[in-house]
C-alpha cells in the first residue's frame, strides 16, 4: 500500500507512519494549517515588544514618571499588556512582563519594574 504526501501528493518512500515526503513539505503544510493564529499571535507579540521596549527605554532608573502624551507619541498601545496588579493601597498597575504602569492624574504615568 503506498501513501502519498498530505502536501504535494507526491509518493512517499520510507517508513510507514510517514506523513509527508520531506522536512519542506511537512514544514508547508503546518504554516498553512497554522497561518491564521500565526498571524495573529504574531502581530499581538509585536504589540507587546513594542510596548515592553518604549516602558523600559523610558523607565531607566526602575521607577519614573511620563505623560501619556510621550507615551502615545512613541507608539505606545495601551490595549495591549500582559497583567494587571491590584495593590492593598487600591492602586491598578498594568504590566508588559515586568514594566508596569499606573496612571497618577493631569495626564501623567507612574513607571515602574518589577523586581524578582
């Protein structure tokens, strides 16, 4: 009994629990199956890579302030963070991993890292 290829119908030659005639093959067939989510995950990581580099070049120092003026203009999203922290005090910090933020008031942001 021969098998063929799931992605270039091709016969294949080998074992018998063989799926596909090559590594190219196989690799093609995944990213197809799998380009939608791919893309779609990809585009939210590029957002939060974004927003994790314009927190830390802002935030040198492990704690500061900024506008949201500044943070806006540096192409900063803020629908996309990967956490939220509510503090005993009543505080609401949003995380990109460990760059955190947390709006004080008159448009400006408190920065923060968080420390493991």
């Amino acid at each position: 009994m021969s098998k063929n290829c799931l992605e270039c119908n091709e016969k294949i030659v080998g074992r018998e629990d063989k799926k596909f005639c090559s590594d190219g093959c196989r690799n093609a067939y995944n990213n197809k199956i799998n380009k939608d989510s791919n893309n779609y995950m990809r585009n939210v990581n590029n957002k939060l890579r974004k927003n994790y580099r314009i927190l830390s070049e802002a935030n040198t120092e492990g704690k500061s302030k900024i506008t949201k003026t500044k943070l806006l203009s540096k192409g900063f999203d803020f629908e996309y963070f990967t956490n939220i922290l509510n503090t005993n005090t009543g505080n609401t910090y949003h995380f990109v991993y460990d760059q955190g933020y947390r709006f004080l008031e008159n448009d400006f942001y408190m920065l923060v890292k968080k420390e493991y």
